[in-house]
C-alpha cells in the first residue's frame, strides 16, 4: 500500500514508520522541514518526503493523490499560542479536504481520551479535530489513549527526573488524578493492526493499559523499579501557575509544556470498555512492565525517538531548522579556534559525542552555571541531554543547544543556542583538511547583547580553548 504518514518526524511517527516499512508498503512523509527529516530516512527508497505544510493548504499540492491509507498523527502539547486550537482545526481541515482529491480509503487517527465530563482545552481541541476529520470521502479509524510510556516520552522522561531527583515530594492535589497509562509499544500494536481493517471503518476506540493508577502510584511504582525509596506528599494550596513552575525547575521539561501537562493532569482519564483488544489481538502490558521495557531501550542507547527533539521543547526556535545553517558574517562577534588535526577519527568520535553525559570537555561548572542561569531565566538549560550519546541529526535537542547541521563524512556539526540570550548563537565545528576549526558566532542584538559578549570573553577564552585541545588531544 502508499500510505500518508502525518507527524513522521514526531514521536510516534518515528517508530510507526520502521513497522509500516517492514511490511512492504511505500511512505509518503510530509514534512515542514525537509532538511530536517532527511538525516531520519535519508537511505530508505520507500520513503518520500515532500516538504508540506498541514496549516498551509498551497503547500499540499506536491502530495501525491494515489494513496491508500493515512495516519493522523499531527497535534500539539505546547499553549505558546492561545489559538492553538485553531490551528489545530485549520490543519484538520486543511487535510480533510486535501484527503477529497485522493484514492484515500482510511484515516487512522491518535488522540486523547476525553470521557470525563471537564476537559483541558488541549483535551476538547483532540475531540473536536476528531469531529473535523470524520468524512463521508473516507472511513475514520481512532483510537484515543490516556499517558502513554516509552523512553523518551514526555510522560515518562518527566516521572523519570522526580523520581531519580526528589526523596520527598511536596506535590500538587492532581497527583490524585486517576489514568490509565499504556506502554508505547502497545499504542504503536493498535495503530499498526488496525490498517485496512474494515471492522474498524468509522469507528472510535479508547486505548489504555490494565490498571487505573493515580499520578502518585506511578511515580512509587517507577521508584521501585528504580529500586529507590520515596516519600509523597500532596498539598491542596498549590495553583496551576506554581505547579507548572514546579515541574519546570525540578524535571527537564520546558515551562510552556508543564502548563499543558498540569492543564491535562487535572483531568480524570480513563477508559471506556471495547473489544478492541480482540479484535487486534493486542494486551497491554502493566505499567512496570512498560518502565522496566523503556529502561532496557534506554541501557541499549535505542531510544528511536524523543519529546525533546521537538520544538515544544524550546521556548526560542520557532523557524525551520534549515534557515539557521548559513551563519552570519556581518555585525557578529567570533571565537575561532583552529589546531592541526592530531587524530581525524577520534577527534570526530569526540564532537558527535559532545553534551549530554560526556560533558563539553571544559570548564564543566562554568557550563552548569550557565544552564543554571537559563533555566532561571526560563530557558532549556542542560536538563534536555542528548538523545542518543553518540548519534546526532538534524533537529536533534542537544542540552542547550539545537543540531542544524551534522555530517560526519563531511566533519561538520553546527549547532544552534536555544539558551536565553540577548542575541542569538552558533558553536560549529569542522574538520577541512588537516585542521579542526571550531567557531562560536554571537549575533547580538541591541547595546545589551554587545555588553554581554564583552562580559563573557574571558570566560570564553579558558573555556573554548580548553574545549578545543581536549578534542583534539
């Protein structure tokens, strides 16, 4: 079959894909930012990638029309925009009728469960694309899921950094809220059998694991299987502006995706019975189970996909990663280092591995105060890590910093600084030759981002150097 696959870049998306290619069909991905999926897919011949737009329906037309089935994977956890549920609608509707011009027989949609009487607004905007994308053009299949688990998940990496960081916990009342949390690897068994299912045509099911646990439950159940002792206590006082800011300082997510967990959390969801486990053949595994399986992906360094490659993990790069990769000349401030290559091999094992565990190779406190200081300020600072230690691609987050470019046969990685800055930030690397050269670029904005570089050259110059030498020792 040709089959659509929406979000190909997200979450989900990524681990669908490898499953849907297994069984022979042929992908068409439309994405954004082209340059940014194509390190994702780059050596897959039945993979198309068609740079498109979903809010913007000019951009569809390059879509192929002969298509058989697509998945709906397209939504968004950050409330950066308070229309957001406009544009969710506009891009529903954008496919929708888009979805009129092909030879599409079925849509299989993800969303979220919404039974409980009072929705968050990202809960009522999942039901109301739900409505926008039913058609009498083409069967909808949807299956709606609660807290989904897998490494890398924002559900799980946030229960991760309480757990492993907090002994005891003063938390909010919704650590009361009831779920049902599902293992990832179960929500992509569903999404997977349910193609070209006719018993399935226009049909919605809700998705979720065995057990109904609280907030608090899953958090002492991911202790012990940690191994780890912990105390929980929730107190009533606490607001939704607090506890977002209380997620935000402790865990590694940004401020803007806590205020849409903690506008979710307060909501009940659970689950309504169906035989759809039958029908796909598919039993969810308990929630250990899902953390003790995320764990194994995670020491095995086989973590597909992440929360935090996606731009809600930013508060600063809103433009397509592509318009970052030719840096500015002009009106810059730059820190060039070169050195003759020592070693070519481990001097670019030593760049591909750079951030995250492995550190930036100097003056560490000097970067733990750095990130300290944005993440103070609002911004990522190093909580986001890498996702794999020694991989890297476009788009990838990298403690501060965002990949726009990596090519290891070409020996270049350029990064781009999602910190809080009064201008904006490069940090390239490159190997030409018989020299490795490594350029940060400060762009800065205003008389405030000229004092700031002034004040930090000293620093730059122990730092820098120091990053360089041991690159290349």
């Amino acid at each position: 079959m040709k089959i659509l696959v929406t979000g190909a870049t997200g979450y989900i998306g990524k681990r669908l894909i490898p499953l849907l290619l297994n069984d022979g069909h042929t992908i068409i991905c439309p994405v954004r930012d082209k340059k940014r999926a194509e390190n994702y897919y780059r050596n897959q011949k039945r993979i198309h990638l068609i740079e498109a737009d979903f809010l913007n329906s000019q951009s569809l037309n390059d879509i192929p029309k002969d298509i058989d089935a697509a998945y709906y994977l397209i939504h968004s956890m950050s409330n950066s925009a308070k229309e957001f549920h406009i544009l969710e609608e506009k891009c529903a509707n954008n496919f929708k009728r888009f979805a009129k011009t092909t030879s599409l027989k079925q849509v299989i949609y993800l969303s979220g469960i919404t039974n409980d009487t009072k929705l968050s607004k990202h809960l009522l905007s999942r039901k109301n694309v739900e409505n926008t994308l039913s058609s009498g053009d083409y069967a909808l299949t949807t299956f709606k899921a609660g807290i989904i688990v897998g490494s890398g998940s924002s559900s799980f990496e946030i229960i991760r950094d309480l757990v492993e960081k907090l002994p005891a916990m003063i938390a909010p009342k919704w650590l009361n809220t009831k779920t049902q949390p599902l293992a990832v690897r179960d929500v992509l068994s569903f999404l997977h059998r349910a193609l070209n299912k006719k018993e399935l045509f226009n049909a919605s099911y809700d998705i979720y694991g065995p057990e109904i646990l609280t907030y608090k439950e899953m958090l002492l159940q991911f202790a012990d299987v940690r191994k780890l002792k912990r105390w929980i206590f929730t107190v009533p006082v606490m607001t939704p502006k607090l506890s977002s800011y209380w997620l935000y300082f402790v865990t590694s997510t940004s401020y803007k995706l806590a205020a849409s967990l903690v506008n979710s959390m307060g909501v009940e969801v659970i689950g309504k019975k169906s035989n759809i486990n039958q029908i796909l053949d598919v039993n969810p595994m308990t929630y250990k189970e899902a953390v003790q399986l995320a764990f194994k992906k995670i020491e095995q360094n086989s973590i597909i996909s992440s929360w935090k490659d996606s731009y809600i993990s930013s508060g600063k790069l809103k433009k397509y990663v592509h318009e970052f990769i030719n840096v500015p000349e002009y009106g810059c401030f730059k820190d060039i280092k070169k050195r003759k290559i020592k070693n070519k091999e481990l001097a670019l094992d030593r760049i591909w591995a750079i951030g995250g565990e492995t550190g930036w190779y100097y003056g560490t406190f000097l970067w733990k105060i750095r990130g300290f200081l944005d993440q103070f300020f609002g911004g990522a600072g190093l909580r986001r890590g890498r996702r794999h230690p020694t991989e890297l691609n476009a788009g990838d987050a990298l403690d501060f910093w965002r990949v726009i470019y990596a090519d290891k046969e070409k020996g270049k990685l350029l990064l781009y600084a999602e910190m809080i800055l009064p201008g904006e930030a490069w940090l390239e690397f490159k190997i030409k030759e018989n020299k490795i050269y490594q350029t940060a670029t400060f762009r800065p904005h205003g008389l405030g981002g000229r004092l700031y570089w002034y004040a930090v050259m000293p620093f730059h110059w122990f730092v820098f150097n120091g990053m360089i030498n041991n690159i290349n020792k």
